[in-house]
C-alpha cells in the first residue's frame, strides 16, 4: 500500500533523465531500478505535470494521459479554500476505508473489451477498474474511454514518425537493396522536417538512438557509417509500426513492385 507521488512542473527537475528512468522502471511491482550504484523501488500510484508530453515514447505508453486547459469561469473556489479542503479530507478518508475493507477481496474484471486494448493500455484498466469490477457498465465506459485516448498516448512524437517515413519509402521504392545507411535516413528525415515547418534538424545519432528506440536495432557500423540492414523481419517491423502508430507515410513511388507485407499487414486484426 504505497502513497501517491504527486510531482508538479515536471519538466524543470534537475536531473531529468534520471527521474524519466525511475518513472519508467516503477511500474512493476517487484522491478527495483539501479542507479550510480543505488537500488530504488518506485512501484506505486503517480501523478505528473508537464507543460508538453516529454519525448519518452515508453514512459508516455505507461501513462494515462488527461489534457488540461485553462478554465475562465470565476465561481470556482479555489484549491485551499477550506471548504475544499474538508470535502478533500472526507473523502480521502472513505476511500481508505474502501481500501481497507477490499483489499483482499477485489478481483480483476473479467469483460470481453479488455482484449481488445493493447498490452500497456489492458495493464492500466486492470489497475483502474479493479476497484469497480463488479459494475459491469462503468467498466465497459472506462475500457471505452482508454480505447479512445490510446490514440494519444501511442502516437509516435514528429521525430519518431519523421524517421519511418524514408524507411517505409525506400524499403518499396529499392526492393532490391539490403541495407540503408543512418546517413540516408538522415537526410530524408530532416529534409521531412523542412518541409512541416520544424525547426532544426536531427543528427545521425539522435537518428540512430530513434531507431533503437522503435527496436530496429539490426545496424552495424561500417566504412560508410551506420548501416541499418534490411533483412525481411526489419521491413515486417517497418511496415507494422506504420500500422500501429498510424504514420501518415508518403506514397509508395510509382513503378515499385507490389508488396506482399503490405497485403499481410493490413490482414492483421
């Protein structure tokens, strides 16, 4: 029974990095993370601000992402008002008595619209509907409402999405090609990022810490420099990432040879 970590203004931490790894590796419940020689167990309920999501795809897929917007109405009390404050204290005090009273009876919901989210999502309605498991309809509504805000949160960030639109281009315009340089991908990527208006351009690095990150990690270095090869299971790999992130890929240049993975990808439910 850990407390709630509630941790504002995120973004302005001073070690930033390491606090993305322990909210990343907390989400586990035996996990124990690792750092400079320190051992943390950060399992349990968090709540965190940021002004814009951080460029963390892993972190951002843990999370149950709820935009904010500032309200102008006037006849809102405000946060300490002690007439807040009470109310706040009641029912924290109810809900520790439910917890209490259930935490060793509460069973996980067992409802057909749990299969159909994928694994992280499915992870984050157990956990959210294990207090309500026996009302069938709010559950159906909360499975609903992850489905629908799934669509934020496993979007890729514009630099993930960037980097498989030149994958997914050449791997159908060159068929016949094994291998493509970190460079090349590169130099489409960036070229992307003109052309939608972003500002600055991405490094062969920063390139290849993406692709790692999207798990194509079949590159070796050369005397050309990075090499990503193209064997079937990366091209499979490419072509279900567009699938899953919905990566508005340009189109396939005309003259290239029809593709089976793309009949076999879109085949899949």
């Amino acid at each position: 029974m850990t407390p709630t970590l509630l941790i504002d203004e995120t973004a302005t931490v001073g070690n930033r990095r390491q606090l993305l790894h322990l909210l990343r590796s907390g989400t586990a419940q035996d996990f124990v993370a690792v750092r400079k020689g320190n051992a943390y167990k950060s399992y349990g309920p968090r709540v965190v601000s940021w002004l814009e999501l951080p460029d963390d795809a892993a972190l951002n897929s843990r999370c149950l992402i709820i935009p904010m917007t500032s309200c102008t109405r006037r006849d809102l009390l405000a946060p300490d008002d002690p007439r807040i404050l009470h109310t706040a204290q009641k029912i924290q005090q109810r809900l520790l008595q439910f917890r209490l009273m259930n935490y060793k009876t509460l069973k996980l919901p067992k409802i057909s619209p749990d299969e159909e989210l994928r694994p992280r999502t499915r992870d984050l309605f157990r956990a959210l509907a294990l207090p309500m498991a026996a009302e069938k309809d709010l559950c159906e509504a909360l499975c609903a409402l992850l489905k629908k805000e799934g669509s934020v949160r496993e979007v890729l960030s514009v630099f993930g999405c960037a980097v498989l639109d030149p994958l997914y281009e050449a791997i159908h315009a060159y068929p016949e090609h094994n291998k493509c340089t970190v460079e090349y991908i590169t130099t489409g990527v960036n070229a992307i990022l003109r052309q939608r208006g972003e500002p600055g351009k991405l490094t062969d690095k920063r390139v290849g810490n993406l692709l790692t990150s999207l798990n194509l990690t079949l590159w070796t270095r050369t005397n050309v420099g990075l090499v990503l090869w193209l064997t079937h299971e990366t091209r499979e790999q490419i072509h279900s990432l567009v699938r899953a992130y919905r990566v508005k890929a340009r189109p396939i240049p005309e003259g290239s040879a029809p593709c089976d993975l793309c009949k076999f990808v879109a085949r899949i439910p």
